[in-house]
C-alpha cells in the first residue's frame, strides 16, 4: 500500500465521526477496498434509534439501486454463456408485454433507453402505501405501452430492470434469486449480500429513519419488506464491505472477477449522459460513470425507504468505497464524496515526513475545530465540518520544534501569519495560537462557551461589557 493512502486512510475515520456528531445522522458504515483487499471498514452511530443500538459493519443495509449492478452482471454472464444477446428483444423471453415493449432489447433495458416507465401509475410503494409489485402485477404493468420512444434519452426505470429479472428467469429456468446468488454473489465471494427478503438465520439488519422532519424528530422505518418482482431493481441488502469487494471486480482493470474484461468493459461503456445533471455523468449497462476530484469513477448508488447508500471505484487507483447510511436523508451521497477528495488530496501531496509527526491533532474555539493534518513537506489546515474539508485550505510550514508560518492561503485567510504551540508543565501541547487566535482541545472550549454564554452570571457580564463598548 502507498504511504499516502495509509495516511489518508488514517484521516478518513477522524473526519467522518466529526460529520457524524455534527449533522446528528442515524448512523454509517464505511468501507474501502485496495486492489481487492478490505484496507479501512467502520461503523458510526445507530443501527436503530429507537432501541440505541449500535451500528456495526456485520449490521445489512437495504442497498435498493445497486441491484442494478448486480442484474446487469447476471445477464453479462447469461451472455458470455451463449444463453442470451444484448440485441435480443424482450419479447423473445416473456410474452404477454405491449408491442412496444416487446420490441425493447436488452441493452436498451440495461441502459434505461427503452422508454419504460419509471415506476408505474402507482408509486405508493415507495411511501410504504402498497407493497411492491409481484410477478402478476409486473406483467400487467408491462402490457401497457411506453412513455418514451426507445433510444430518445436516458430515462430510469425500475419496471425495465424488473422486466430484465423476467428475462433472467425465463433464459436461465431458475427463479431470478437462485439464480444470481448462484452464478454471481457466491462465485465474487460475497457472505453478506441477498437479493431481497427474508435475510438468512443469523443476520441482522440495520433499521431505517425518517427525516426530522414533518414531525420534528427521527421514526424508524423497518425496512424489511420484500420487493418481490422488483427485487432485479431495487431489492438487494448487504454490507459495504461485500460491495466494495464486487464492485472492484467489475472494474475493467480488476484482476478477479466473475465476468471476463470484455463484458466488463461494455457494462462501464457510456451509453447515456444524464441530460439534467450539473455534473457529467453517465450510465452504461447497470453502472453509472463520472469524474470526481480529476479521477474517473464507476459504481451505482441506491435509495430505499430509510437508506440512501453509494459505492465507487477508481480504477486507476484500485480503490473501491462504499459508504452506506440509514436514514432517508442520509449524506453516503456526500460523504462518499468527501472520501474521494481527501484520498485525492493525499494523493497529490503525498505522505507526511515524519519531522512533522506531532503537528496532527483537532482543534477548537467558538467558531469550531480545525484539523491540522500533516502532508509532504507541510501541514494542511482542514476544516472537519465541510464535506471536502480540504476545500480551499491554508498550509502551515513548521520552522523549529513548535512554531511555523501559513505558507498558503486564500485571500482572506492568514496567509504569512504565525502559528506556534504552547505546551503545558509535562511538555504536552496544551493550545495553539493561529494567527493570533488561540484554539484549545474540545473539552476546554466547550466548558468556556458554557460559563461564557449559559451561567446567568456570566451572561450579564457580557451584557455589560456590550452595552459599555457601544457607549466607546
């Protein structure tokens, strides 16, 4: 492993419990595989609010969208087994579909350009208002026409990815479940992942959470309802270890893999760009693509009732990540993201020298911490509280054993200013002055901010001082 990715990975966890206490987040489980091999796997807050449980990495999540990988995969081994083509039409596997329907290939399907629609005229399943649709219902579902013409532009459809679980069925003659857990979960060597509900004996999943809002506080959301003849589209549970595990083996570079480079390569192909996203991205055959931090990535994301989850590989780096969150304003979106930014970062700076060991470390006043974070020949300043927290950082450049000078800056930092450390009578550093402003440990500055704005006393001392100032 690179020294600057053990240094980041160092970082990550440190970063992610601060974000975790400051958006008052249910819980997540972070995950990030290098060149196959788990390297970092943490859990952070509750796996139910209700009961204080604690979230842990062997706790299931719903995974929802991400079962589009795994669909997509199936049918690429379907294809390399000479059972089923790309071009072939939906109709030639299942019958009973509308005639426009029935005309869909099964790339078009994969890559939402067939012009389905994306949930049907009844989406109540969604607000835990009906169940999801079982094969019956799918099937009826099918027989009324497109939205769109196919090939017109991207438009998802959970409906297509269930109709592909139709597909599978009939080419394969097992039950779409059996099948994929045997052709695709067991040979990635994947323990903790099932297609829907139920979970085997013995596993446990994480529950979901609302919002705060409309009620102003957090309910759980069971989350374990089955998905039935959408369970091709949206009903995956499994862990973000066992996702970061399959998809960095459907990285084209991957060395292990269940599908040859090939079919690989043709699932990250992009097919469509996303025509209202700010950001370019993509979708090939179940799997999205972009850019992020000037790294080409591939992964999917999903979202189910109580859980907002993403995964992510980068290729060039080896490097897989999953964060996955349980509640329906879950930050994995966010959070992942930040991931991406701060191993990017170390990356472009490198490892920290070891002279600068000691420069590492949380500190606080009252407008809150910075992180003081050791890289290359220098120390970032990060700023825990943002989703990249290295966005727009100053630099501090030690010069002897406690003091150094901010080397970079934007315009309205400190740039050129001092920095230096003051240690207490058993040579520990005790505050920092940064640019004239001290910063102590967190219990310090907490315990100042009570006596400074809660105690009655204190309270009207500060009134006087103001009221004197304004009389200046």
């Amino acid at each position: 492993m690179d020294r600057w990715l053990k240094a980041a990975l160092d970082y990550i966890p440190r970063w992610l419990e601060y974000q975790m206490r400051d958006t008052e987040q249910p819980g997540c489980v972070l995950a990030i595989a290098h060149q196959g091999r788990i390297v970092l796997e943490d859990a952070f807050g509750h796996a139910d609010l209700s009961t204080g449980a604690k979230l842990t990495p062997r706790h299931r999540l719903r995974v929802a969208s991400h079962s589009k990988t795994f669909t997509a995969a199936a049918v690429m081994k379907l294809v390399e087994d000479g059972k089923l083509r790309l071009d072939d039409r939906a109709g030639k596997h299942v019958k009973g579909l509308n005639r426009a329907v029935a005309k869909a290939t099964v790339a078009q399907l994969l890559s939402h350009s067939a012009g389905l629609t994306r949930d049907g005229d009844d989406t109540g399943q969604w607000q835990d208002r009906r169940p999801f649709l079982d094969e019956d219902e799918l099937r009826s579902a099918l027989a009324a026409p497109p939205v769109l013409d196919a090939n017109t532009r991207f438009k998802y459809s959970n409906h297509g990815y269930g109709l592909l679980g139709l597909i599978i069925k009939a080419v394969s003659g097992e039950d779409y479940r059996a099948f994929v857990t045997r052709a695709i979960i067991k040979p990635a060597g994947l323990e903790e992942t099932t297609p829907d509900m139920p979970l085997p004996q013995g596993a446990i999943l994480a529950r979901g959470h609302s919002g705060k809002l409309p009620l102003g506080r957090r309910v759980v959301i069971p989350g374990d309802n089955p998905t039935n003849a959408l369970a091709s589209a949206t009903g995956f549970i499994s862990t973000a270890r066992d996702l970061v595990r399959f998809f960095g083996q459907l990285a084209p570079n991957a060395k292990r893999s269940v599908l040859t480079p090939e079919s690989r390569r043709e699932m990250v192909r992009r097919q469509w760009r996303d025509p209202q996203m700010a950001i370019e991205r993509y979708y090939g055959l179940g799997m999205m693509s972009g850019k992020l931090a000037d790294w080409d990535w591939l992964g999917h994301s999903g979202s189910f009732q109580g859980f907002l989850t993403r995964t992510l590989v980068i290729p060039a780096e080896e490097i897989a990540i999953s964060t996955l969150t349980n509640a329906s304003d879950g930050l994995a979106h966010a959070w992942l993201e930040g991931v991406v930014h701060i191993l990017r970062t170390f990356a472009l700076n490198g490892a920290p020298e070891r002279r600068l060991a000691s420069w590492n470390g949380r500190w606080w006043g009252l407008w809150g911490a910075i992180d003081l974070v050791p890289m290359g020949r220098k120390v970032m300043v990060g700023a825990p509280g943002l989703f990249n927290p290295f966005f727009d950082a100053s630099e501090v450049s030690p010069t002897d054993k406690d003091r150094a000078k901010i080397t970079h800056a934007i315009g309205t930092g400190a740039y050129g200013q001092s920095v230096r450390r003051v240690r207490d009578r058993q040579g520990e550093v005790s505050e920092i002055w940064f640019a004239g402003g001290k910063l102590l440990p967190e219990s310090e500055v907490a315990r100042e901010i009570r006596e400074r704005y809660e105690s009655g006393a204190s309270h009207s001392a500060q009134a006087r001082r103001l009221k004197l100032a304004s009389r200046r």
